[in-house]
C-alpha cells in the first residue's frame, strides 16, 4: 500500500512540489472514492503526470478534471485513469493493449505495472510527442505504431487484457476477438451519454459486459 508519510522519492523530471500534489491526488481524488489496488496507486504514485501536459497546464496536473492536450484530445482525469486500470484486475506479468494512446500518460501508467504495453494512436502529432515522453522516461516495455485503434493489433494478439481511452457507439468485435479467454476489457461506450464498460471474455465466442459508470470521453477516430 501507498506510504502517504513524507519520505520523498524524485523522479525524473520531478520535483517536492509536484511528488506532494501526487500523494494528496491520490489521496482525495482516487483512495476517497474506492480504488485501492496496491499497484495502480504505486504506478500513479510514480509517474509525474505534469510532464504529460502542456507546459501552460502543468500546474493544474493534478486537479481532478481532464485537461486538453492539443489536436481536440484531451488527459483523462486522474480518478478514470485510476478506475480503468484497477478494473483489468492486474497482476504486472500481462500483456495489454491500449486503444488512443493521446498524451501518454495512461500508456506510462500500465507501463508502471505491466511486462507490455501495446498501444495504437491514429493522430501522428500526439504519436512525435508521445515517442519522446517514453524514450524521455526510459519506458522500454511499450510499443506504439500508429493506426486505426478500432482495428486493435491482430499481429500481436490475444492480449490478456485492453483498455480504450476514446467512445464509440459499440464494443468493437475485433477487439473482444484480440482479447484472451478470462480477459478483461474496459472501455467507454455510447455517443452524447456514455458509460463505462467492463466486458470479461468467458469463452472463444462469447463474453459478457457489465455497466461501470457514467463518463464522458473523446470520440473514437477512424481511418476512413
């Protein structure tokens, strides 16, 4: 479990200031509303989400709102990135796939946790500036290719487990077949009102959803 003493552990890039607003984020905005898995919060206690950001929004890191990134994208909120991860059940040896990997910072998240992170993102702006975030931090168990996340990475497939950080009206069918037997995947699904979903693959053709909560997230882009 997260220490909230005051022993401070700098990461790259980090600072006093920031490392603080990181422990009272975790303790006000996700310990206060029920997530408590001992490895997302370690994971977000360890990635300095300022550097995720643009520099004019550094200091409004750590609010509890998403904040925009450029390109009509935006950072989740920290509490949904939180939710999303503890929802796959994690045990840090899986392999997962991640569907808009936007600023990065749910990527690096994973990363935190996981032996691989797959991650496809359409925009090739966020895609330059994403590569350097990773390489900026020393990720090496993330792999990242630009691409229709719809599509998901059959080539690398089944996963044991994907998250997708934009909403589209359906579950898509390729990504429930790229996900393994007892996987799990968590996702936004619906148009002007959306909702979180939490599908769990029970079988090689079959699988069951259960609803999570209500959000609202970017839409899903595609190729056309």
């Amino acid at each position: 479990m997260i220490d909230f003493g005051e022993e401070v552990k700098l990461g790259k890039g980090d600072s006093h200031r920031s490392y603080h607003s990181r422990k009272k984020m975790l303790r006000e905005q996700i310990l206060s509303r029920g997530v408590k898995d001992p490895l997302v919060l370690a994971a977000m206690e360890a990635v300095p989400r300022h550097r995720f950001v643009p520099e004019s929004l550094e200091t409004e890191a750590y609010s509890d709102k998403p904040l925009p990134i450029g390109e009509n994208q935006t950072i989740s909120q920290p509490f949904i990135v939180a939710y999303m991860t503890a929802a796959l059940g994690l045990t840090g040896n899986e392999r997962i796939l991640e569907v808009g990997a936007g600023s990065g910072y749910q990527t690096a998240v994973l990363a935190e946790i996981v032996k691989k992170v797959y991650t496809v993102e359409i925009n090739q702006n966020l895609i330059i500036d994403v590569a350097r975030r990773y390489a900026k931090f020393g990720y090496e168990n993330i792999e990242l290719r630009y691409g229709d996340g719809y599509k998901g990475w059959p080539e690398c497939a089944p996963f044991d487990g994907i998250v997708v950080t934009a909403a589209h009206e359906h579950i898509p069918p390729s990504l429930i077949e790229q996900l393994k037997v007892g996987g799990k995947m968590i996702l936004p699904v619906g148009e002007k009102e959306q909702e979180l979903v939490l599908v769990t693959k029970d079988g090689i053709d079959s699988f069951k959803q259960e609803s999570q909560i209500s959000v609202r997230f970017v839409p899903l882009l595609r190729n056309t």
